[in-house]
C-alpha cells in the first residue's frame, strides 16, 4: 500500500550559486559521508551541480512524502541517496523507521530523480505493508 508520495523541483542556477559560494559547507550540511565521496568522483562541473541539485530534491521529496517535512526525526543527514552499481539512485533512512511509521513491518522507498537545462526534480513513493490480522 502507499503510504506517501513527494515530489520536489530545484533550479540549477541556485545550486550552481551555491556550489561557487562555498562547497564544502553545503556538503556538511546537504551530505553524508557515503555521498561526499561520490560527489568527489564527479569530474564534470556539469554534471556536479546537476548530482546536487537532484540528491537535493531527492531527500525534499523524501521528507514530504514521510508526511512530516524536515522535522525532528527527518533531516538532510538522516537521508542517504547512493547510486547502485548501474547508476539508479535509492534512498535510504538512516533511522529507524518505526519512529515514523511504527504500524507497519516493511517499508519500502521509490526514487527517481531527472534533470532539464534549467532544473532537477525527484519523486519519492513510499510503500508499506501494515501490521494486520488481515494479512
């Protein structure tokens, strides 16, 4: 069953402002570890802001689809995009997701996230199977 649906949109300028400004706070802020070092894999300047942009909007979209926005148990450190071995992003949270959830035993998280010229947007789709005499 869904349980959650998140979609958010960042514009590239944005990013490319911030990343000029000062790239390492944005990363202690925005990155876990696991994403700082595969944001340092990026040669492209390109594709840099594009990576932001999208892992940005990911973990926005993580957040609403959870329902709480950036709360208590959800902030950008809790959130953890990482390609797998053919390039698709996931999503992890990196807490225990019975705090947020706790009426359900499993917890999946969808993601995608595309890009334009001008922008970066992710969708996140949450499912859940819920604790039931019925199932």
């Amino acid at each position: 069953m869904i349980i959650g649906i998140g979609f958010d949109l960042i514009d590239l300028d944005r990013i490319k402002n911030l990343l000029e400004r000062n790239n390492s706070d944005l990363k202690k802020l925005f990155f876990t570890d696991n994403e700082g070092k595969q944001f340092e894999k990026l040669k492209n300047e390109k594709r840099k802001i594009e990576w932001v942009a999208g892992r940005i909007a990911a973990k926005e979209s993580f957040a609403k689809a959870v329902g709480t926005g950036f709360a208590k148990n959800v902030g950008f450190q809790d959130i953890e995009i990482i390609s797998n071995s053919l390039g698709k992003p996931e999503v992890k949270y990196l807490k225990s997701i019975e705090m947020i959830f706790p009426e359900y035993q499993q917890v999946d998280f969808l993601l995608t996230i595309t890009h334009s010229q001008q922008s970066a947007g992710a969708v996140v789709v949450i499912q859940g199977l819920p604790f039931s005499k019925f199932f």
